[in-house]
C-alpha cells in the first residue's frame, strides 16, 4: 500500500539538479511529483517516478547518490478541509509527519506523507477507511 | 617453509651488522667512482678507512632529492652507463626529476627483494598475481612484476585504472593477490559491489598488497571486509629501487624492512639528530646493496618510527611502523601540525562516508569534503547529525575546527593514481 519515493542527495551546485533530470529523460522516465528540501549546502530531491526500479538501477550506475524511501500516498477530492481531515487522524494516533507534499492527478488532490512511524500509519489508514493509492495504482493513472 | 631465504632473513643481529659493515665499506668504495661523491667525500676527508664500524656512517653527510635533482641525471652513476641496464625516473613536476640507474645484478636484487617479501606474506608459485600499478617510469609496476616472476607466481600485468576490466581478470583468470594503491583498492570493491560482484564469494583473492600511499589502519580493515582478503601493507620508493624495501609479514605489526640491502636510521628532521628508538622521525636510509647507483643516509621525507622488540614471525630485520606520511605532506595550519592520514583515520569509522575525500585550505580555513557511502538514508536529520559527529570528532583529534562537507557520491576526483587529498590555495610570499 505504500509507494516508491527515490530520495537523492543534490550539493549545491550548478548543474546538479539537470544532470539527474537528463538521466531521467533520456531513459523516458516521467516525473510524476518531486519536492526539494534544501539547506546551505546540499539539497533533498523527493520524487515519484514512472519506473521507481528503472530509475534507481540508472542514477546509482551514473554514480548518483540515491535511496528508495516508502511513503504513503492519501487521495482526497482536493476541496476546503480535506487535508486537514486525513491528517488529524494521524495527529490522534500520535503519529508525527516527518515531511509531505502533494500533486494532483485527474482532479484528485495526493498527499504524499513520511510519517515516523509507518506500521501505526498503516493501521490509521485501515481504521479510517482513507482513500490510498499504492505504486501500481500510479501505473494506471498515468496511463489515462 | 617459512622463509624465502631463511639464513639472511633470520640471520642473528651480530652478524647480520657484520654483513652490513662489509656491505657497507664495499658501497663506499664504489660510490667514489661517481662525481658526487668523490665531491663530497673529498670537501668532508672520508676515506676508506673513516668507516671502522656501523657507528662512523655518522660521519657521511645526508643525501638528499635536491642532490639528486642537483646532479641530474647520472652525477651519481658509480658504474659507466654501458653497465647499467635500466633507469627510473620521478615525474619532475617540481624541478629536474630524479633518476636512478640499475645494473643487471641490482634488477636481480632488487627482484629477489620484492620475491621475499611476497613469499612472507604467503604467495607462492600456484599463486595468480594481478599487478594494478602503471608500469613504465613508476617503479610498482616492473619492481613487482619482476618479484612476483622470481617467485613463480603467474603474473598479470594489468597496470593501472580500466575497472572494468580489473574486475573481469580478476574473475576469469582466478587471481588471487591484488597489488594496488589503498584508494583505489576500496574504489574497485565498491565497482565489484555495485555490479553485483561479491569478491568474498565470486574471486579467489586471499592476499592484497597495498602500499604508494599513506593509509590508516581502518581504511586496511575496510579492505580486508570489502574483499575478504588480507591486506598486507608494503612500503617502497623509487629511490630505494622501488617496491620491497619494507613489507608486513603475517604479524601485520609493522613493515620488515630488509637490513641486508639497506642500513635504518630514524632521525628528527628539524636538529637532524637520532631519535630513541619508538620515537617518530624522518626515516634515512643507505644502499648496501646496489651497484650501480648507491645511496648513502639518504633522507626519504617519509616520517616512522622504529617498532622495538622481536617479531614473533622469527625474522631478525628491524620492523617500521606504517608511515605517517611525509614531511613535505604535513599541513600547518594556525600553528598546528596536521597530517591527512589523521582526519582519514576519523573518516574511514564512518560507515555512512565513502572512502573519497578532500582536503581544502585556504584563507586559513579548513574544509574537508567527503562522500557519502551507499548507506544514504532518505532521512534529513540524520545527515545533519552525520556532520556533526564527523567535525567533532575531527576537532577532538586535530584541535581546530575543520568545515565539513558531506558531498555526492562521484563529486569528487576518482583517484586512480595516488591520491591527491590536500589541496592547499594559501597563498605564502
């Protein structure tokens, strides 16, 4: 129920960034969602992709600093409170989100979450009936 | 059989001095027949007969690389250049480079050398020896091919760089004892890793040779894990012929180094005085046994101190401790003496760094950069705490506090040569 997030490790240098998205390009690899979190000197680039397997083997055999993460991904119909209302029943198990950041697909709004503790997220998920989507659900929605 | 020639290298410290008395008083006679040292014995009034007893090498001034450069390039051939059947040369980035001639005996030596020391680390003629030096001037390369050839190992000839292809030798051809440069040795397992090659399990390597560059003891034991292999720690210089002047036996307490071709003084490098024994000092060493161009007290740069005692491993040579770089590596930094191999020692307890570093100064700042390994977590918190850790205890160790820079993997220059981990912008008039 989780999907394949690849986190790579970017410096602060120009050029960095465009090397990883070429690599993604040329392999015919789609973006499907990407947040960065930066500091001073090096940055986090999250990101859903098309072929997270594909994508990992190419950027590690280009010497690309990567790692697979799992991370949950909440769908909501995108109006006023939605968010709000998925997360508070996180808040309520007492789980912590580490980091979040969305996109929207076919007028649904995703939340991609990173929680601190995964196996109690499952539970909320499961107790709370909240709409998810896993990695292969991705696959058809970006066919359509 | 333990030895490759167990008379000489367990020979007792009494006759093992006589022999390097004789030795000794033979190599003056023949460096006289060189320019520049009929020069220098003639202006210090050394004769024959100055040298009574091990002790009088005293009275023989230091040689050093300017004297080598000074004279380029045969000032100190002590045999005409017909007898001499190969030279080796520095690169002479700085200056004239450095030559030094051999004779056909000294090539057979300087083999037997190279043959003694692999033999004490356990290789023998079933074994399939792959040589990753460059060959042609630098010595690691023919210094190690000749030794592994006069042992009857069958040799591969690789030379350097060409991973790749490194990987694929050492797979097909079933070899089982790398010589390689430390840096370069942690870089070819991790290539092997990430191609799904698992040397414990898919090679035969048992023995690596690893020396050329200053190394600590945990970048060795991050060898032996990587590759399942011991790693055995050999110490050469061009000057000195080149590889097999001083080698690890099984002890892997300190390097042997072969006293009947060379005489060990360690001294401090400022007062040019002998150190006690155990203390660290720049290591001086004279050619007993070479003919076409003897050495005599010639001051290598290379910092070591002399471990005392015996070796369990039977062998009466006098043991060095693994260098701790050289006098010219050493950076001085706000009046603090910092040498590289002390912030490596730091990095290489780091599991989440890879092996790849650099070192930065410049407006009297320190930066160190370093790669992360492939235990690159997702997680932000961690890498911060990672930093953290890394500059304290860099600053417990160096006492300054030194800029750290945790890089991408590849950011920095691949070393496949001897590593270049000291980049120095000061500007000094």
């Amino acid at each position: 129920m989780t999907i394949h997030q690849l986190s790579i490790f970017l410096e602060n240098k120009c050029g960095k960034l465009s090397k990883v998205l070429d690599i993604l390009s040329e392999a015919h690899i789609g973006i499907i969602a990407a947040a960065v979190a930066d500091t001073s000197e090096y940055g986090i680039l999250r990101m859903i992709v098309s072929d997270p397997d594909k994508a990992f083997a190419l950027l590690k055999e280009n010497n690309v600093t990567v790692s697979k993460t799992e991370v949950l991904g909440i769908v909501t119909d995108g109006c006023a409170g939605s968010f709000a209302r998925a997360l508070e029943n996180f808040t309520k198990a007492g789980i912590s989100i580490e980091y979040m950041y969305c996109f929207s697909v076919n007028g649904k709004s995703i939340l991609i979450l990173r929680t601190n503790k995964s196996v109690e997220a499952y539970e909320v998920i499961r107790k709370y009936r909240l709409d998810y989507i896993s990695s292969s659900d991705l696959e058809h929605l970006m066919t359509c | 059989m333990t030895y490759w020639q167990e008379e000489l290298e367990t020979m007792n410290r009494a006759d093992l001095e006589k022999l390097q008395l004789h030795r000794l008083k033979e190599t003056l006679e023949r460096a006289n027949h060189s320019t520049f040292y009929t020069k220098v014995f003639q202006e210090h009034a050394i004769i024959p007969e100055t040298i009574r007893s091990l002790d009088d090498l005293k009275k023989i001034p230091f040689t050093t690389k300017e004297d080598l450069r000074n004279h380029y390039p045969f000032g100190l051939a002590a045999v005409p250049l017909q007898k001499c059947v190969r030279l080796h040369s520095s690169s002479g980035t700085t200056g004239n480079p450095t030559v030094i001639l051999h004779s056909a005996k000294d090539i057979d030596e300087w083999a037997n050398q190279v043959a003694r020391c692999l033999y004490m680390v356990g290789l023998r003629d079933t074994d399939i020896f792959q040589n990753t030096s460059g060959y042609g001037m630098f010595t690691g390369g023919l210094g190690f091919q000749y030794g592994a050839e006069k042992l009857g190992a069958l040799t591969v000839p690789a030379a350097a760089g060409n991973t790749k292809r490194q990987i694929k030798f050492i797979k097909d051809f079933g070899t089982t004892c790398l010589h390689i440069i430390p840096s370069y040795a942690t870089h070819l397992a991790e290539v092997m890793y990430e191609s799904g090659i698992d040397p414990r399990k898919d090679t035969h390597l048992h023995t690596i040779c690893i020396g050329a560059e200053p190394h600590s003891e945990e970048q060795r034991l991050r060898i032996e894990e990587l590759l399942g292999a011991k790693a055995y720690n050999c110490f050469g210089m061009s000057e000195m012929n080149g590889p097999g002047v001083a080698f690890e036996c099984k002890e892997q307490n300190g390097l042997h180094i072969w006293e009947d071709y060379v005489i060990v003084e360690i001294i401090d490098p400022i007062t040019l005085e002998p150190v006690p024994d155990g203390q660290v000092g720049e290591l001086v060493l004279t050619t007993i046994n070479r003919e076409a161009m003897p050495l005599l007290r010639y001051r290598t740069r290379d910092l070591t101190h002399l471990i005392p005692g015996d070796c369990p491993c039977g062998r009466t040579h006098k043991r060095i401790a693994r260098l701790k770089g050289r006098s010219d590596d050493m950076i001085i930094l706000k009046g603090v003496n910092i040498f590289p191999i002390q912030i490596e020692t730091i990095l290489m307890k780091f599991k989440e760094l890879g092996s790849n570093y650099l070192i930065t100064i410049e407006n009297d700042e320190m930066q160190v950069e370093v790669e992360l390994s492939d235990l690159f977590t997702d997680d932000y918190s961690q890498l911060q705490r990672l930093s953290k850790e890394v500059t304290r205890q860099l600053k417990d160790e160096l006492l300054l506090t030194p800029k750290v820079k945790l890089v991408g993997r590849g950011s920095l220059p691949i070393q496949e040569g001897k590593a270049v981990r000291v980049k120095d912008l000061r500007k000094f008039s």
